[in-house]
C-alpha cells in the first residue's frame, strides 16, 4: 500500500503543477516573474500575521500576497523602473516577514518549513484547500483566457476589442496570490517562483500554441512533482528544492529539444 | 453624417498637454493621413478616437454601432508565446476558418494560417495585423504608423494594399504616419498635426513627376506621394515639450524626415527663426545648404 503521506504529497503537487502551469505561462509572456517573486516572498509576512492572529496560513498568505500584489500595481509606473521597484519590494517583504515571525512569542516556528515547503506534511485539511484554491485559479484563468491573451499582446488591441486591460491584470494578481497561498506548504516561499517559471518555460519547447504550452507546462509540471518526490523519498533530499531541481532538468532537456527540432526545420 | 468626430478635443497628462483643441471629421470612405512629428500627440489622437483615452477637454462622438478595425503602433510578441498566424486573427472571439482564410488572401497571406507569429518578416507581420483587423469587417481602419517598421518599398506595398481594401471594402481609412513627406498618395486629406491642427489638405500629385520617380525609384509604382506643407499661420507659440533652443525651432524638429533633398527644412527654419526678417526672401543658395539633385519646385518658391 502507498504511504498516505506519500499519497497526499503527489496530490498536493499535482494541484499545485495545475494551477501554475497556466499562470506560469503568463507569467512568462508578460514577463511578470520578478512580480511572482515578490508576491511569494511577502507570504512570509502572512505566515508571521497568521500566527499573530491565530488565522490560517493560508488565509494570511493569501492576504499579504494580494496586499503586495496591489502594492506593486499602485507604484509601477512612478518614475523608478519596474524591476527596481519589485527588488526592493520583494526582498524587503521577505525581510520584514522573516523579522515579523520572530517576534510571534509562544509559537515554535519551524521556519524552514515555509521557506522551503513541508509537502510531506501535508495534512488532508491542508490538501482540500490547496485543491479548492488550484480549481479556483484554472476556472479563473479559462473563464479569462482569450482576453487574457489579447491584453497580454497589447493592451490597445484589447481595449479597441471592448476588453479592460486593467481587469485583465486583476485577474492575474488574484490568480497569483492564490497560487502562492495554495503553493506555499508545498514549494515554499522562496520557490514557488520557480514552479511558475520553469515548467511553464521548459513547455515552450514543445507547444505551437498558447494553450498546448499550458498544458504542457501542467504535464511538465507534475512529472517535475512525481520525479522530485522520488529523488526525496530514495535520496532523503528535501522535497521542495528536489521538486525544483527535477523541473530545471526538465528544462534543461527542453532546451536541447527545442536545439535539435530547430536544426532538423523551421519552428514555423 | 461622419463616423467619427472630434470637437474642441484636449488631453492633458499631468501638465503636458498632448492635443489642444482639435476638431476633425472623418467621413464615410475616405482617407485620412495625420502626420506630425514625434510627441506631436498622433497617436494619443488615434487613442482618443478610440475611445481608450478619455478627452480632458471637448468631445469625441462615434456613430452609433460603429465596427472600426485598429492596427496598433508596435505589438513585440514575446518570443516564449507560440501563436500561429490563425490563432491570432481568432483572439478575442473564435472566427470561422473561411472568414480567417478570406482576411489573410486579401492580404497576400495566403495558407498562413498554421505559420508562427515570430517567424514572420516585417511586412508579413503588419499584413497580418491588417487582417485581423479587417475581420471585425470595419466602417472605419485606424491604422497607428503601420509602415514604421518598413523599408521604402515595403511601405508602398502596405498603401497600395490598402487603397485596394478601401476600394473592396469601401471603409473609410485614418492612418498616423511619422513621415512628414512622404505619405500616401490615395489620401484623400493630410492633416498635419502638432498638439493642435497645424494645416491640413489635400496631398499634391507629385508622384507622378520625374524628379520624384528619380528621387525614389521606379519601385513605389505611384504609392508615395510628396505632401507639401502649406502653411497657413505662422508659428511663434513655444511648444512647452520643447527644450532651451526653442525659439529657433520649427515645428518640425531637423532630424525627423530626409528632406535636405527638399529644402523645406532649412526653409522652415529660416522662417521661423528669430532675427530673420520674416518675409524676407532668403535666396535660393542659402534656403537649401545642399541643393538635392531633384527638387519638385524651385526652392525659392514663397512658403507661408
């Protein structure tokens, strides 16, 4: 019989490869994945408000990330450039969040736990919100896909065609949030980035369409989860950073694909 | 009655002021070209009609239901988004493949559809984005700077393809170009914008002269046509985008159009420049520092 941890540690990753496979995508077409990084780090600080508070996690980290989220939204655009702004953003949240914690008296904190994700600790509780949070940001993302897509080509050509770009960005930051909150006790804070970008990156190789890449970006996505799991399991290496270090492998064999594939014809 | 119109149309950003008071009609079926140098507030007009930029001041009215088809300035495609050429003409709505096949023959993209968007040359590109604009099957084609990207020849291939959708289509056509001399030559009116509306007519059939076929080569097949600028008012206002310097300044910043050929810069220029006597008749010699081997009329012609 499979351990039932190890059970509740595929399905966590699988949820959350489904939610980050579409939105990763996004990510790299708009080039957003310092914003990711940003939103991810200040999940910190929901972790440190949570415990303050007694909240959920989940709740608080889905708090900060949207407050950061609409944070960065509010101050691109005045006068410093963007990755300017998003590196001080997401270092300073991960700072204060790591300072914030230190301050929740009579709580032993496993830090590492959220910083580099505990998916092998995944209670069922924690698995139905996670699964409830990945459906909530594919249902989002197909019910906005084409508008998405036209906003993320030009955002005049959306507006031409009746479509609010603004909206469009709204629904991202939203999606992305979830993601972080839904992502955190499986990847940790300081990965989930990665789990947006690489698989999503490594799918580009193989898709001639924006929605065969984000479902090969989920593919990509779930074997980066089932590998990983396997490296933790035979090797003991920690989950999370093994989980991300079988999706760079897969990156890294899709470059060398898509070398190949470029060599034999045109991509075209 | 017009399709769309613009009337006392003023845009402020923060205390920059990009259009002052501009009033334009575009009527069903014709062709408008609206140059201007860059910053003259071209396209935040275009915007403005659109209906993307909200006027500060004034009005623009739209006829009712109007179907307008927009090609927009410069649309960079991420290289990490595969999109095919029929995925593209279907965004945002689904159309029918006989509609996508028909839009891309007419403009000379014939089985295109199954190509990727980032294989395409320049023209190919700003072809595909003409046909997708067409799908919305449009009263009006607004078109922001389509040729920017194009080389002469490139460019006189677009215009004819245009006139040809207009005369199909029968759409009325608004197109930005930063060109200040060369524009097309089926423009039915060429207006002349920097901030405000600073002369507009028709443009001259001057394609047809030698000089101009010896000037750009038999290869523009009469597309290209020389507008020339007749002004109507002098220019003594500092526009405020304008640095120290400004007071010897046309309106037309130097180093935005080839026209040493022409002479109309330093014809500008001298005109405008202070300390000049304003109707003194600067000679020939000293109006064009290098009088260009062809030159439609004489340089000393009276200008304003």
């Amino acid at each position: 019989m499979v351990d039932d941890f190890l059970l509740r540690a595929g399905l966590a990753g699988a949820a959350v490869a489904l939610a980050a496979g579409p939105l990763g995508c996004f990510v790299v077409w708009r080039r957003m994945a310092y914003f990711g990084d940003a939103t991810a780090h200040a999940a910190i600080l929901g972790v440190a408000l949570a415990l303050a508070f007694s909240l959920s996690v989940q709740a608080g980290t889905l708090l900060v990330a949207l407050a950061m989220a609409a944070t960065v939204s509010a101050l691109a655009g005045r006068g410093w450039a963007m990755d300017t702004t998003l590196g001080v953003l997401a270092h300073s949240a991960l700072a204060f969040g790591l300072v914030a914690i230190s301050f929740v008296q009579g709580v032993r904190v496993d830090l590492a736990a959220y910083l580099f994700g505990d998916i092998l600790a995944v209670s069922w509780a924690d698995l139905w919100r996670i699964w409830a949070g990945a459906l909530a940001v594919v249902a989002l993302l197909a019910w906005r896909w084409s508008a998405l897509l036209t906003a993320t080509l030009s955002e005049d050509l959306a507006h031409a065609a009746g479509i609010d770009p603004g909206r469009e960005r709204l629904v991202l930051t939203l999606a992305l949030a979830l993601v972080v909150a839904a992502a955190i006790k499986v990847v940790g804070a300081l990965l989930i980035a990665a789990m947006l970008i690489v698989p999503a990156a490594a799918a580009r190789a193989f898709a001639r369409s924006p929605e065969a890449m984000a479902v090969a970006a989920v593919a990509l996505g779930g074997l980066a989860v089932l590998g990983g799991l396997a490296l933790s399991l035979g090797q003991d290496t920690p989950a999370g950073p093994s989980i991300v270090a079988v999706a760079a492998a897969i990156f890294g064999a899709a470059i060398a694909f898509g070398a190949v594939r470029r060599q034999d014809g045109p991509d075209g | 009655m017009s399709l769309v119109a613009a009337e006392g149309l003023t845009l402020r950003y923060g205390a920059r002021t990009a259009l002052a008071g501009v009033d334009l009609r575009i009527a069903p079926g014709e062709i408008v070209t609206v140059i201007g140098p860059n910053g003259s507030g071209k396209s935040t007009l275009l915007r403005a009609l659109l209906g993307i930029l909200p006027p500060s001041a004034g009005r623009v009215v739209r006829r009712p239901g109007l179907r307008i088809g927009y090609v927009p300035q410069r649309l960079t495609i991420d290289p990490g988004l595969p999109l095919t050429v029929g995925r593209f003409l279907s965004l945002p709505r689904r159309q029918p493949a006989a509609a996508i096949a028909a839009a891309l023959a007419r403009c000379g993209l014939q089985r295109f559809e199954r190509r990727q968007m980032a294989a395409l040359s320049g023209g190919q590109f700003q072809r595909a984005l003409l046909a997708r604009a067409l799908l919305a099957e449009p009263e009006l084609l607004m078109l922001d700077e389509p040729t920017a990207s194009l080389d002469q020849a490139g460019k006189a291939e677009f215009y004819r393809l245009i006139e040809a959708v207009r005369r199909e289509l029968g759409c009325a056509v608004l197109m930005v170009s930063h060109d200040l001399h060369v524009v097309m030559a089926a423009s039915d009116r060429v207006i002349c914008l920097n901030g405000h509306v600073c002369c507009q007519g028709t443009p001259t059939a001057v394609a047809a002269a030698p000089e101009y076929r010896a000037l750009f080569g038999p290869g523009t097949g009469g597309a290209l046509a020389l507008y020339r600028h007749a002004h109507d008012h002098v220019h003594d206002h500092v526009h405020d985008a304008v640095g120290p310097g400004a007071a010897a300044m046309p309106d037309h910043p130097g180093a935005d159009a080839p026209r040493d050929a022409f002479g109309d810069a330093s014809r500008d220029a001298s005109r405008d420049a202070p300390g000049r006597p304003r109707n003194g008749a600067p000679g020939p010699a000293g109006a064009a520092p290098q009088p260009g081997p062809a030159r439609p009329e004489p340089a000393g012609r009276g200008h304003g």
